[in-house]
C-alpha cells in the first residue's frame, strides 16, 4: 500500500500539492529486535494516515501475489467502503506477466480506482530510459500488450492521481473552508 514501504517520514512532493508518503510495509512476525506488537504499531501507523477522507490510497501490490489475500486491500477497504480514494498500483508487470490481464480485469477484490500496472525501472536506468521500456514492454509483450493502455504506465498512474485529487478537492473544500474559518475566528476572538 502506498503509504507504505519503509519509514513513516519519507515523503515526495509530486509538485503543486500533492505529497506522496511511503509507510511501514505490513510486519506479522517481529525479527532482529522488533518488539512483540510490531504488527499492531505498523497498522496504527497505517491506519491513521489513510482514515482521513482527503487521503488518496495507493495500494501497491506486486503482479506476483494474489490479490485476494492481500492485507493492505483489507486496511484500505475498512476506512474507503466505496472505493473512490482506492487506487491500486500493480509492479513488477515484467517479472510476472502470467494471468496479471486477468487480476486488473476481473477485479475480484473490488479496488474502487481499479489498477494501473508499471514497470518498475532496472539498474541504472534514468526515469526517461525506464519509461521507455516500459511503453515497449507493454506494447509488445505477448501477454501484457493485451491489458488496456489506458491502465498501464506510470504517465497513466501519474494522470489519474491528479484526476482523484482533483474530485477529493472538490468533494471535501466546502469542509476544508469550514474548518479553516471556524480557526481563523477562534484565534481572533
């Protein structure tokens, strides 16, 4: 899940105002020091970054797991119900190409954004070279050129984050003014 991987503070500015956060990756069994409640300090910290509702939800699920057992899909579907804020990232397209077409299609699991699949970049490559292999990977590869253009690429992933962005502003900037009023008049009163 987006808002996950490795420490809580890591953030990217997307420009304008779009921040992306990269959480804590899902822990089960405390190794080398954890303490014994690792999973429930992560799912904390997970939890209360995508409860609030102006939060867009990347689940990132690599194309080599199943789906339908995933925790983070489980997390982000206790606090997004409609799925409107859900969007799950499929990585590693490449390394596993077999039945992914039917993964994004059949959406068993109900991510409300749906899917986007990348590739992800190798080695050395600059982010120019990765994207450039990645629209030929997905162009000609027997199996991966049958999934929509329309969900692959990260030109793709990139165009519908500011897409959901945009419909949350306009959802939650009516509450978003409300609260900034109601501050400004507490500190001038």
């Amino acid at each position: 899940m987006l808002l996950f991987s490795s420490i809580l503070n890591s953030s990217i500015s997307l420009g304008g105002n779009l921040t992306m956060v990269d959480l804590p990756g899902i822990t089960r069994v405390p190794v080398h020091g954890q303490p014994e409640n690792i999973y429930d300090q992560i799912k904390d910290i997970i939890m209360e970054y995508i409860r609030p509702e102006e939060r867009i939800i990347l689940n990132v699920l690599s194309s080599t797991v199943d789906f339908t057992t995933c925790e983070s899909i489980r997390m982000s579907q206790s606090v997004d119900k409609t799925g409107l804020r859900t969007l799950a990232v499929v990585t590693k397209a490449d390394k596993s190409p077999e039945g992914l077409l039917e993964k994004v299609t059949a959406d068993d699991v109900n991510i409300g954004l749906g899917y986007v699949c990348v590739r992800n970049r190798i080695g050395d490559e600059s982010y120019e070279e990765a994207r450039i292999e990645e629209e030929r990977l997905f162009q000609s590869h027997p199996m991966l050129s049958k999934i929509d253009k329309s969900i692959v690429g990260v030109p793709v992933l990139a165009q519908r984050l500011v897409q959901v962005q945009g419909m949350i502003i306009s959802k939650t900037l009516s509450e978003i003014v409300k609260k900034i009023t109601e501050k400004l008049t507490y500190k001038l009163t």
